[in-house]
C-alpha cells in the first residue's frame, strides 16, 4: 500500500496515527483504567466513620461471604435478570417477526414501535409508578375492569420482582426486536423460498430455518441485555430504591447504597469489582456461544 | 392444506391484529404519561381513572413555579453538549486511526465503561473529585458522561471510516497529504451523516444517563434526569406537576431518535450487528 511514491515516511505515519488515537486512550486510561485500579486498592481498605482508612487485606471479602444481604443481592440481581431476558427474547423475536412481515409500515409508525428505549429509563419509571400505584392506578382499573384481583405491584415484596422486569420489557424488548429485525434483513431470502416450495408451514418455516439462522443475532442481542440487565439501576432507584423492605435490592443497588448512603467506600468498592467479574464472565460465556453458533 | 388464498388472508388478517395488540401494549402508556400532564388536578388522581375531559396547561405552569426546571434543563444541555463535544473530538481521531491501522484495541478499550457497572467508576471517582473540590462541577459531569459518549462515537463511525475506499487516501497521500489533513479533508466529508449520528446517540444516551449525576452534581449543577429523583418525593401528591415533568424530559431524546431510527440498529449495537 505505502509506496516509494510516498513523501511520508512510515515512521512518520505511525507516530501521527499513534498521536490520533492518543487522545481517547489517554482520557479512557484517566477516567476508567486508573479509577479501577484505585477501586482495587479500596477493596483492600476498610473506611471508619470519620473517613478514616485502614489496610484490611481481604477482610472485604470475607465479610462479603458471610453477609446475607449480599447473597439475598446476588439472588435478586440473577433473578430480575433471567426473567427479564426471556420475557424480552419472547416478546422482542415476536414484535420482531411482526415488523418484518408489515413492510409497508410507515417508518414514523415504526420508530414509535420501537420508542420505548430511547426514553429516559428515570422517566419510564416515574410513568410506571403513576400507572401501578396500588390505589389510584390505572394498571389495577383495567384488571379490576376485567375481573381480575387487583395487585399491589411495586409495593408487593412478592410482585415487585415481576413488576420491575415487566417495566424493563416495555422499555427493552422493542430494542430486541431492533437487532433481530437487522438479522431477519440480513437473511437471504432463497432459504424461504425453498421452504415455501417443500411446503413447510410458517410455524415450521419459523422454528426449522429462521430461528437457527438467526441464532447469532440473538446471542448478540442476549450479551447486549445481559451487561445492562444485570448492572439493573435506573429504574429500581426510581421506583423502590431497592424495597419494599430489601425485595429488590439488587447487587448494584446494594453496593451504591454501601457506598454513597452509608459511606462505606470500602466494601462497595468490593461488591462493584464481585459484581463487574460476574458481569464480564456472563458475556465471555456468551461471547464463546456466539462462536458456536456462527454460520 | 393451510395454503389456500383463504386462509393465507386469515393469516395476514391475524398479523395485523397482533400488530395493533402490540402497538396499544408498547404506546399506551407514554400516551397515558402525556394525557395526565393535560389533566386539570382533581381529574389526575381521579378514580376511576378519566379519559381527558377539559385539557390545561396548569401542571405545566406550576412545574416551573415549584422548581427551577428552567435552570435544571440549562444544566442538563450543558453536560449533555459538553460530554458528546468531548465524546466527537477524541472519538473521530481515533476510530479513523482504528480504522486505518486495524489495530483495534483502542476501540475494545474504550467499551470498558459500556461494561462495568457505573457505581464501579463512581466510587473511585467521587473520592478523587472530592480531593480536588470538583463534586458539583461541570467538569466532573462533563468527564463522567464523556465516558458514556466516547465508545458510542468510535464504534459508530468505525463501520463508516472502513466503508472509504482505501485508495482515494492513497491517492491523496501520493500528493503529499498528512494524514491528519486526510482526516479533516477528505474522510470527515465523507462520512458526515455517521458523525451526525454519532452526534445524535451521545446526546441520547448522555441526556437519559442518571447515576453519574446523582452522585457528582449538586443542587446549582444538577441535571434534569437526577432532579426528576427529587420529584418523586415533592410530588408524590402531585401527578400532574409530575408526569409534566416526564414529558418533557423525555422530548428531546425521542424528538431525536425518530430522526436516526434508521440508523439506529448498528449505532446501538456498537458493532455487533451490521445493521
């Protein structure tokens, strides 16, 4: 490619294309790099009340295998987020199928359908609560209106697990449905068309071809969910801040209230690095599958 | 036999019904956010719930005499354009030399933040902001939601930057061309509607983002999604002021996507899907 034409030496190149990134990489190293390393040491460190820090070695840690509150945390957090990924895979392949097969759908039309994430999660918590207050909410109405008991929604230390994943679903299943429609796109048409003249019903079509084949897309779409699913924080905050009682206390939640509630920087700053190499090892995992699973 | 044109017209008449089932299930309960803003404030917590009867603005207006909104929104535009400015100006140099090397560690590094929990920087963050006396400030926020901006802006414009054709570069390196001139002259052109996209998502994503805000600024810095917090409480009582609120915090970021929903597929999957 570099010719002898060139007036720019190689090294000239590189030290110029070094010096465009250098920027990014540096502010990244400053803002993300150095703060973990510091967030390493923290966890090392045991804070008293009066800010001042002493070296615990791993007493962080051994406190954090004997606290309950941080396996009643790990429970919770494992909890909202499989629920919430099936209820999303389900309902965003569905809404996902059904794009595809409207094409002449208005794009406007279209952008509504997939609004809901684009939305501030804060905001989409303030409306949820309005609409599932147990007492003068619309939610209770339309079940009562049908018949149904009324339920205590959010503030139900039962319901409230069920009811934080479903708000989730509204806001995220349409961004499912995002990626797996750029995988349905993607796909070529002539396995259809073979399908349809061997017979095959939709139903079959759907399971045996479009499913396999789409695979891929899932799992992608599977990783993305799972790194935001199970840091869940914005809704919860706004909504329960971890209860009633702590029946939503999520490992984040848990660690953010340690660290900024109770000021024990600490020990949240070894709940956070527990919670991030879970993080990192539930995508690894998947990122292996994704592997697997190319075509 | 399911193939006749009969049934084939049952199928597509099923697909329509299910696409409205969908539509009122996705779009019904922003409709109801926005609706209640309208509602004079007995008819808001009203029960059983009332369909608008005679619309005002009063929520509106009591909104912006119980808080200064005003001054929040201020905050909010100042951080938000602040953090995409700085996300563009370090991201388009290096998703172009990422491009153009094929180095790409770089680009994985900065996916750091998309992965690790918030409250993971933040600890570490409002230790080090509180020793040099920044918890507060635009700069904190600025810096922390640059975070969120930055990996938007590179995996976004990566596709794009690749997408050139190598040898226009070459031809213009053969003239004599740095390649920072490249960059500015020729590539950044060329890719226009990626930068504006890029633009657009960092804006989004900065304007909805919560935690960083809800540690790092104070009463005078606070933005609007971390003053909407404080609603809850103020206005338990007061649905109305409250959804108003939401309404119009939620304007910008869905104004906005409708314009890049075409785009939106590879800007949000920051490059795992080709959209």
């Amino acid at each position: 490619m570099v010719d002898a034409a060139n007036t720019v030496t190689p090294d000239r190149q590189r030290v110029e294309l070094a010096a465009l990134s250098a920027p990014a990489v540096l502010f990244t190293l400053a803002m993300i790099a150095f703060p973990l390393a510091y967030t390493v040491w923290l966890g090392f460190h045991a804070f008293s009340s009066t800010g001042r820090q002493s070296f615990t070695g791993l007493g962080n840690y051994s406190k954090l295998i004997a606290d309950t509150e941080f396996w009643h945390g790990l429970w919770v957090t494992l909890a909202l987020y499989l629920l919430s990924l099936v209820l999303q895979l389900v309902l965003g392949i569905w809404l996902a199928m059904l794009l595809f097969n409207a094409k002449r759908l208005p794009g406007i039309v279209r952008s509504l359908f997939i609004s809901p994430f684009m939305m501030p999660p804060v905001v989409a918590g303030l409306m949820w609560l309005v609409i599932l207050d147990p007492s003068l909410g619309a939610a209770n109405y339309i079940l009562q209106a049908a018949g149904l008991p009324p339920s205590d929604w959010l503030a139900s230390p039962i319901w409230v697990i069920p009811t934080i994943a479903l708000i989730d679903t509204w806001q995220w299943a349409p961004y499912v449905a995002l990626i797996v429609l750029g995988g349905l796109q993607s796909l070529p048409a002539s396995v259809y068309e073979a399908a349809q003249i061997d017979g095959a019903s939709a139903f079959t079509t759907f399971r045996r071809i479009t499913l396999p084949l789409l695979l891929p897309t899932i799992v992608t779409a599977v990783i993305l969910r799972s790194v935001d699913l199970l840091r869940f924080f914005d809704i919860i905050y706004i909504t329960t801040q971890g209860g009633p009682g702590n029946a939503s206390n999520t490992l984040n939640i848990y660690g953010f209230r340690v660290g900024f509630e109770f000021f024990n920087i600490g020990y949240a700053s070894a709940l956070m690095l527990t919670l991030t190499v879970i993080v990192f090892g539930v995508v690894l995992a998947f990122n292996r599958l994704r592997g697997a699973v190319a075509w | 036999m399911d193939h006749t044109p009969l049934s084939e017209s049952w199928i597509k008449r099923f697909n329509v019904v299910q696409l409205v089932l969908a539509g009122i299930l996705i779009m019904s309960p922003t409709a109801w956010m926005v609706l209640s803003s309208f509602k004079p404030s007995f008819e808001v917590t009203a029960y059983p719930p009332t369909l608008i009867l005679s619309p005002t603005v009063e929520n509106y207006s009591q909104l912006m005499k119980m808080t200064p909104f005003f001054s929040y929104a201020i905050n909010s535009m100042i951080v938000t354009l602040g953090s995409a400015g700085l996300g563009l100006l370090f991201g388009i140099p290096a998703a172009f030399a990422v491009s153009w090397t094929r180095i790409s560690w770089p680009a994985v590094l900065t996916l750091a933040a998309r992965m690790a929990p918030g409250t993971l920087f933040l600890l570490p963050w409002y230790v080090m902001f509180r020793e040099v006396g920044m918890i507060g400030s635009y700069t904190a926020l600025v810096l922390s939601h640059a975070v969120i901006t930055l990996p938007i802006v590179i995996w976004v414009l990566l596709p794009s930057f690749d997408n050139i054709p190598r040898s226009i570069f070459e031809a213009a390196q053969v003239d004599g061309c740095s390649i920072t001139r490249i960059l500015w002259k020729i590539a950044m052109p060329l890719v226009g509607s990626g930068i504006a996209v890029a633009a657009i998502l960092s804006f989004v994503f900065s304007w909805n983002y919560f935690l960083f805000a809800l540690v790092l600024s104070n009463g005078d810095s606070k933005t609007l999604i971390a003053a909407a917090f404080n609603f809850v409480g103020e206005g338990s009582t007061q649905w109305g002021a409250l959804m108003a609120a939401a309404t119009l915090i939620a304007l910008p970021p869905l104004m906005l996507a409708a314009i890049v929903q075409r785009w939106l597929v590879s800007g949000l999957t920051l490059g795992a899907v080709k959209g």
